[in-house]
C-alpha cells in the first residue's frame, strides 16, 4: 500500500487497489478551499453559476462558494437547519430541512415551495439527503437525526414508526415509501443506468453493533425487486454519510478518515485523506472531475481523472 501526501497535514491519497491510479491525476493534490463552519454537509454544484451550495447545519445556515473568486457567502440564514441538497431537472434547488421536516424546492425567481413535510398525516423526522431520478422524481432518506436534540434541529417526537426512504413524484406531488428497511437511511444515489439505488445505513451512530453500510437495491421502474437489501460495503472508519457516483460507477463515499472510494463491484480501491470527519461528496467543476467534499468545520475539493454524474 503506497501513500501520497498533499501540502495539507494529514490530507492526500492512498492507494489500496493498483487501478485507484487510474483515478488520480498524477500530480493534483487536496485543497482547502475554505473554513469556519460547525457540521458542513449537502454541497450541490450549479454550473451555470460556476458557484457550489452547502449547508452548515449546527449554525443554521447554507453557504456559497464561488469558483470565480474563491469567495464564500452566506446563501441563506437562517435555512431551517438545511442538511442535504441536489438540483432537479430544471436547475432547481431541492433541499432536506431538518426544522421544518421537510423537502423543499427554491424557484427561480427565489420562492421555496414545500414538496413533502407529512406522510399519512404525520410529520415527516427529518429529511437527510436527497437525488432526483432522470424521471424527475425526489427520492429521499428520513431519519431522526434532526429531531433527537436542538443542535442540527429540534428536539421533537417522532411521528413516523420507521426511518424511511421515500420518493416524491414532482408531477403529481404523491409521496410512498420506498424502503423501511433501514435503521437510519442516510446517503443514496442511483448507479448510471438507474437500475440501483444505493443507501447508506449509518444506525450504528445510535445503535450498539448497528449497520455502518451501503445497501444496493435492484430497481424495477419506481419499484425493487426485492424488499431485501443487498450489502454493497461495509465502513472500514467510522460510517457512511453522504455519497455520489461517477460515470463508471465507482462510489466516491465520506467515512471518519476521508473520502473512500469503491468500484462497481464493491471493492475498496483507495482513499482520499482529510484530517477532519468527512459528511459528504459532490462532483462539480466544468467537466465534472473536481471531486468537492465536505469535511466537519472545511469545504475541500481535488481534482480527479474521472468525471462524475451527480
């Protein structure tokens, strides 16, 4: 196993499998764009704007950073405790508040509509991460993180009897469940040809000897084949959090030491290390190869020789 470390203490690449090479640059190296926050998680990249949106969930805040400038911004304050966010098909921001329990989705012209915030007439716990299907459709994770304390929420009662997946449909507004399977769903995303969606498990914060993994799921349509997940991988340090996919379905997932990267068949083939817990991913830039992650208290990024799709 060989190393390589960048100018940040603690922060670089390590190589596990021969063909994580194949990933990397050669020369590029893991920069810190910026610092400051409390819990930094859900970047989402805008390309139009060349700017990167995230959320700073304890300081109740999203933030923008742009690539024109190197410049961050606050984006919205207060932002309900925001927590992840994508764009939907027409460049929309879609957001999980944790205050609210709710979806959101800002318009262009900067009103927010509210996509989902009950499921059978109960308050949703507190939407966590979020990806839209070429369909159009959300699909989202709903654990309880936001409503176990006041500091990433507020303390509630759960209202659901599970911690669910759930899909909203944007044409018609209907919202099911997908999946109950799952102590606390987290991160998700699709693979390329839609035929799979992956979870991350992260019931071993709370849960003594719970799941600290991905779970694949074979997608028929809108519907698995199977109630049962598949375990994709299992977290080496600490747990999955947030995770995206790039064009050869290689995983790019956060854990306590870095950004773990695994290929389509569940293989750990190497790391991105930074010295600080990482929560979650996001590929931006002009052709999608700066990998941007998001790490406790910092926003990093390192440019890759792979392309990402979300």
């Amino acid at each position: 196993m060989e190393s390589f470390f960048g100018e940040i203490e603690g922060a670089g690449f390590e190589i596990i499998e021969e063909e994580f090479n194949d990933c990397l640059t050669g020369h590029g190296r893991v920069e810190r764009l910026w610092t400051g926050a409390r819990w930094v998680e859900g970047p989402v990249w805008f390309p139009a704007g060349k700017f990167l949106l995230f959320s700073d969930i304890p300081n109740n805040r999203m933030l923008r950073w742009d690539e024109t400038n190197g410049s961050v911004s606050e984006f919205r304050n207060p932002s309900n405790f925001s927590n992840g966010n994508t764009r939907d098909l027409h460049g929309r921001l879609i957001t999980c508040q944790h205050f609210t329990r709710s979806v959101t989705r800002t318009e262009h012209s900067g009103e927010v509509t509210t996509l989902a915030s009950h499921f059978d007439g109960k308050r949703l716990n507190s939407p966590n991460d979020v990806v839209v299907k070429s369909d159009g459709s959300i699909w989202f994770t709903d654990p309880d993180y936001g409503i176990m304390s006041d500091y990433e929420g507020c303390k509630s009662p759960n209202e659901q009897d599970s911690c669910n997946v759930f899909r909203i449909d944007q044409k018609t507004g209907n919202i099911h469940v997908i999946t109950d399977q799952l102590v606390k769903p987290n991160g998700l995303c699709f693979n390329n040809s839609e035929d799979k969606l992956y979870v991350s498990d992260t019931g071993g914060s709370h849960v003594a000897g719970g799941p600290r993994h991905i779970y694949s799921f074979d997608l028929k349509d809108e519907k698995f084949t199977s109630e049962n997940p598949k375990i994709f991988a299992e977290c080496s340090n600490g747990l999955f959090d947030g995770f995206r996919i790039d064009n050869e379905d290689r995983i790019w997932t956060s854990a306590a030491d870095g950004v773990h990267c695994y290929n389509a068949v569940g293989a750990l083939i190497g790391k991105i290390k930074i010295p600080e817990i990482v929560s979650n991913v996001c590929f931006g830039g002009e052709r999608l190869n700066r990998l941007f992650i998001t790490g406790t208290t910092s926003l990093y990024s390192a440019y890759l020789a792979v392309n990402g799709i979300c």
